[in-house]
C-alpha cells in the first residue's frame, strides 16, 4: 500500500521544519519524512548565527523570533581571528551585533516543538524517488514502504535523493578538509584553550591550514582543524580516525611550529577525531521548471560555512517557499515559479561569496586577507548606520 500526500518534504533539518511551520500557520497540512529514527538520533553540530535578513526573517514568519531571543547564547557573537602564535590579529567583543548565535539542536527543538504530533515521520530512509506518468511524484523508503505526493520537496542536504528530479548537479570536494574535535567543559578541564577561543568564535590561520573554533553555550568547545588536502585524505588518508590518539599525533603533524595552545585543541580533544570534507554545488546551481518538485537548502545550493549562510538560507528557503504556497493554493506551479525566481540569484550570491571566502581564509600571509575583510565590512556597516542616521 502507498500512501499519499498532496504535499510531502524529505528532510526534517532547519529548512524542512520551517517550511512546515509556515505552512501549519496558513493552515496547509505537510507531511515530513527524515532518515533519523528519533529527533535525539544524533547530536545536530555547533553554533550558528542567526542573520537578520534571512534566518530572523524566516523565524519571524514562523511566529518563533521571540522564542528564538530566549534561547541565543549570550556573548557568543565575540569573534578573534589569530595567526599561529596566537597573536591576536583582530578581535570584536559581540556587543551590539545583530547575528546571535544559537546552539542548532536548540534551534531544531525550537521548530519540532511548533509543529502538530505526527507532522515529521522518523525513520524513513528515501533510496528511490520516481516520477509517475500522472506526474505525481513516488518515493521508496529503505523499510520498503512508498508513498506518492502532488509536490514533492528536497530538504534533504548535500547528497539530496530529490535532486536528481530536477538536475544532474552533484556536489565538488573543495580540497579541503575539516577535522571535528571537542573540548568539554572547557574553563575548568582546558583553560588555556577556553581563553584562546574566547567566549565566541576563533579563526587561527595560516596559508593552507588552521583551527576555527567556538564556544558553546554549556562551556565546550567546538573545534576545526582545517587543512587542504586530497579528496581522499579522510578516508583513505595516513591518518587511521578510529585510533583517537594515533590520529591526534599524525594530525599534529600538519601543525607543526604552531603555538602549544593551538595545538592543544587537537592534542587535548575529548573523543574520537572525526573528518568532515567540504563539497559545494556550483556556484549558480539552477534548474528548469519541473512540474510539482523543487528543493530547498543544501539540496539547492550546497556551499562550504564561510559566508556563515547555509543554515539561514534554508529557513529563508523554507519560509518564503511556504509563503509561495499559501498564496497561490490553486496554482502551485506559480508558487514555485515564484519561489525559485528569488532562490536561484540570492543563492548565487551567498555560495559566490562563501567560495572567496574560504580561497582568503587560507591564502599566502593568512589571517591577513580575512583581517582585511572583516575590517572592510565593519566600515561599509558603519556607514550605512551613519548614512541612516542623517
């Protein structure tokens, strides 16, 4: 038996569930289906920051902003960018800023928690998805069930099964290569790491490699140590990942010279090493119109975390899509016409800047090139607060 459902979303990450909440409030009924067999599966990453025209956007059509406020980490907006003798190169203490940063998982709760019992389906493992000469769209989970959906929506990440509905774009490796590491409790078990980081975000860079890290709000760090690399190196690399302390000491390796209290972020880590490669679709990933299917998020436009926009451009996505929706219910084709005619430039935009992004964050004479960058942002923000207030 198949079930169906007029309107279906794989996904139940950020860009999925706001899209569903926005729909809830316009009374449109979704059904989203997600691989995790429970909303605690796995822990769901770091920090984000939240940006005010896009993520805040898209919570406040959600009727979630103030719920948002009460759960943001405090201070966390502190940003130090070093070189590799942790000479601080540039540092802003947060106050004032207009990006607050919010733990993901809390964030992800926050929008499970809006949404009617039953809206998300867990454990449904997408291995196939067709479209069927009614036009309608079918997928297959992985338990062998099926169902059948009138638009069929992709919020399904990097390795989208949706995509391919509508393009044969796959995401790039961008040589380079992110190692994950945790130090827990971090004032009291780390505490010269905990004050490198300071009480937000850290960039330590040099040409090629380099560690960013962030506090989170229970006094962990969260840590990348980052290196340019082949597209093999994290899985068949020298480094063996299920040896914790073997791959501490080889991965060190790559910072040698660096300050002790860099590398400490590696040497110190609590738990295994986990190595994360950087894809990205290309810059201007687009499609044609294809009858009652489209994507949001990763799916649409996967890009490496240096614009800081991927999370706040799948809720933006999954905002305005539903906003689409609620206002052509008749029409839906020109809803998702319209959805897709501000997706396609806002996210070439964002995955353009994203890729200059992580070229200057590991050029020669690096941090420079982002110290520089920085600087020039806060001086057109300054202007623009000066212009406004004329």
């Amino acid at each position: 038996m198949s079930t169906h459902h007029p309107i279906a979303v794989v996904g139940a990450g950020l860009g999925g569930l706001t899209l569903a909440r926005v729909l809830h409030l316009n009374g449109i009924e979704s059904a989203v289906f997600d691989l995790d067999a429970s909303p605690t599966a796995r822990t769901q990453g770091g920090m984000l920051d939240i940006h005010e025209d896009s993520g805040q956007a898209a919570l406040r059509a959600a009727g979630l902003h103030d719920e948002f406020r009460a759960v943001i980490h405090r201070g966390g907006e502190a940003m130090r960018i070093l070189d590799q003798t942790t000479t601080v190169r540039m540092a802003e203490d947060g106050e004032g800023g207009t990006r607050p940063e919010v733990d993901r998982g809390v964030l992800r709760d926050l929008l499970l928690g809006s949404l009617p019992d039953g809206t998300v389906r867990w454990g449904a493992k997408v291995i196939g998805v067709r479209t069927l000469e009614d036009s309608r769209h079918e997928v297959t989970f992985g338990d062998g069930r099926t169902i059948t959906a009138d638009l069929l929506i992709g919020a399904d990440g990097a390795w989208s099964k949706v995509r391919p509905l509508v393009s044969d774009a796959t995401p790039a490796y961008l040589d380079l290569s992110f190692v994950e590491a945790h130090l827990l409790d971090a004032d009291i078990r780390h505490p010269e790491s905990a004050a490198v980081v300071g009480n937000g975000m850290m960039f330590a860079l040099a040409e090629g490699h380099g560690f960013l890290a962030h506090r989170t709000p229970d006094g962990s760090l969260h840590v990348y140590a980052a290196l340019r690399t082949p597209a093999d190196w994290a899985t068949s690399g020298p480094i063996d990942f299920t040896d914790a302390e073997a791959a501490k000491a080889s991965l060190l390796e790559h910072f040698d010279g660096w300050d002790e209290r860099l590398r400490a972020l590696i040497a110190d880590a609590d738990g295994a090493l986990v190595a994360r490669p950087v894809h990205a679709l290309p810059v201007g990933h687009r499609w044609d119109r294809v009858l009652g299917v489209t994507l949001l998020g990763d799916a649409a436009h996967l890009m490496s975390p240096f614009a800081g926009e991927g999370a706040n451009l799948a809720m933006l996505d999954g905002a305005e899509l539903a906003t689409a929706i609620a206002a052509h219910p008749d029409d839906i084709e020109k809803a998702l016409t319209t959805y897709e005619q501000s997706l396609f430039p806002r996210s070439e935009a964002a995955a353009a800047a994203s890729a200059q992004n992580l070229d200057l964050c590991f050029a020669p004479h690096a941090p420079q090139p982002l110290v520089d960058q920085m600087a020039f942002y806060r001086a057109a923000a300054e202007t623009a607060m000066a212009n406004a207030n004329d």
